[in-house]
C-alpha cells in the first residue's frame, strides 16, 4: 500500500504566504530579500568554542545564517571537546532538533556514523566511499517522519576525494518558479514522487511513499524532498512534472548554479534545515586518521528562528 508524505500543501486559495502561486506580491517581496540576503560561501563558517554550550554570539550567527540561506557550516575551536559522538545532538538541541530519527543502519544512539561499511542485505551509498547524488534526508519517510533538520560533524577526512556540495532549496524554488510556475505547481502535487517499498531478503522493511517534493511546513516554511536517484523512484507521468524533474537535472550541472562547494576537514560540521547536499567519491588512506567518519544526526524538527526570509 502506498502512503501519502505531505506537510500543508498550499491550495490555490492560500494568500499570504511568499510560497502560494496566486499572492505575487508575497514571494517577488521574499525573493528580493532572499537575494539580497544570500552569504558567500567564506560567510558560512562559524567558528564554535564550545559546542557543547555556545554563546550568544555563536548562536546568533548559526541562526541568521539558517534564516538566510537555510544552514552553517561550523568549526570546532577544542579539539579535546571532537571525541564525544553527543556532539551533534548536543548541538542540534541549541537550535530546537530535539526529536531525532531512528532510520534504518543508524547507531543504538539513533546517531550514525557514516563511513565505509561491510553491509549485508541491501547496498546504501552513503556507507560506501561512492559519489552521493543530489538529494534531501529522509525523503523516503512517510508524513510524521519528515526529516526538517540535521547536523553533521566530521571526525576524519579521507586521504582524498570526499567534498560536498550544498544549495538551499529556496533557492532552487526561486529559480523554477522565476521559470515557469507551473513546474512549482506539479511539484506540490501529492503524488508528484513516489518511493517504492523497500525490501530486504524478501521483507518488507519500510512501504512505498508518495508526496510532493515542494511543500509548506506548519511554520511557513518551505520544505523539500527530492532525490536525484535513477532507480527505485517514481515520478508522476505528467508534461509539467517532467519539466521540472529536467529542470532540476539540468540545474545540478550548472556550474554557476547557486551552491556552495566545500571539503569539511576534521572539527568541522553544518547544521541545516535538510538542504540539497551530494558528496563526491573518496578514497581512504591506508591509516586509520585517513579514514573518513563523519557522524550525522537527523531530525524531525526545524531549526528554530524568528522569522523566514522575508522578514
């Protein structure tokens, strides 16, 4: 059976709100905002003291950057304090993610270490040293499940290869929309992306799920769910949804496309809103400090701030 994963889909009667297509003069006064607003790449690293408790000002500056472009990368000042695998709960706690997600290969601590694993069963990517394509966490969960927020810390870097690419999804809506509305309008069909059941050794682990990949979060805000995976998906057979799926793809491959492009190096970590993220391909080192481990914590929550970009 196929579950429905929605937040509150905007309906051609919402007004004022910069994401519903019938109030222009909302989202032209977000999207000049969200323009201007946008930080540089050398604006996003936030040194921290003390993760564990930070002060005023760090925790200012992670939240006007998440209002502004929807995450912060962040760098450990203490490497005494890198040890301790609570980190990035600790961390997300400070910014309201406080209910963690239990997906499937996490940690006993619903914190997973992501490195490269012997797996039995079923093969994911993320626990390989392959290229990791463009997608969003969790956008495979049912509705109560949605993934808002989450914090990575990156405990080793491998010898080589292994560098992420980042692009707030606002801005991807801004750029589709400034297109063609009627691809916004196909992508917050509630059947507009469909995640097949998956199965291992014939069981049946999680069903299928079906949703739109833009919707409107309780809060306001704007929420995605996308993956740029070839199999194991389904799109909805339409001439407007085709558009944007090409749209999207097409997009990634810009090179002057908005995204950021940045090698976390061990002390260093980002707290997000589930932007758009993807990882190259790395390799090893034959040591183990040459080992890439980075610990991932998701969240059902949102990162706490005052007001969305328009503001």
């Amino acid at each position: 059976m196929t579950r429905m994963t929605h937040n509150r889909v905007l309906l051609a009667t919402d007004t004022g709100s910069p994401f519903s297509l019938d109030d222009p003069r909302a989202y032209q006064a977000w999207r000049e905002r969200k323009l201007e607003q946008r930080p540089a790449l050398d604006e996003l690293l936030v040194p921290l003291e003390n993760p564990f408790k930070l002060n005023a000002d760090e925790k200012s500056r992670v939240l006007d950057l998440c209002r502004r472009c929807n995450a912060a990368i962040y760098k450990v000042s203490d490497s005494s304090l890198s040890a301790d695998k609570a980190l990035v709960h600790k961390l997300g706690l400070q910014f309201g993610l406080s209910r963690l997600d239990d997906n499937l290969r996490a940690d006993e601590d619903d914190i997973t270490s992501l490195r490269v694993t012997e797996q039995e069963g079923n093969q994911y990517i993320p626990y390989t040293n392959k290229p990791l394509s463009w997608h969003t966490d969790g956008y495979y969960n049912e509705s109560g499940k949605q993934i808002h927020g989450w914090a990575l810390y990156c405990v080793r870097q491998a010898a080589g290869g292994g560098e992420s690419q980042l692009m707030d999804h606002e801005m991807l809506y801004l750029m589709m929309r400034d297109e063609d509305p009627a691809m916004i309008s196909a992508l917050m069909q509630p059947d507009a992306m469909t995640i097949p059941a998956n199965r291992e050794d014939g069981e049946e682990i999680r069903p299928d799920h079906s949703g739109p990949v833009f919707s409107v979060a309780p809060s306001g805000h704007l929420h995605m769910r996308y993956s740029a995976r070839k199999r194991n998906i389904i799109w909805k057979d339409d001439a407007a949804t085709r558009k944007a799926r090409d749209f999207i793809t097409a997009l990634f491959r810009d090179d002057s496309a908005p995204m950021y492009t940045y090698r976390l190096e061990p002390g260093e970590g980002v707290v997000s809103n589930n932007i758009l993220h993807r990882r190259n391909a790395f390799t090893d080192g034959d040591t183990p400090d040459k080992k890439r481990l980075v610990w991932r914590a998701r969240f059902h929550d949102r990162i706490v701030s005052n007001t969305i970009a328009t503001e």
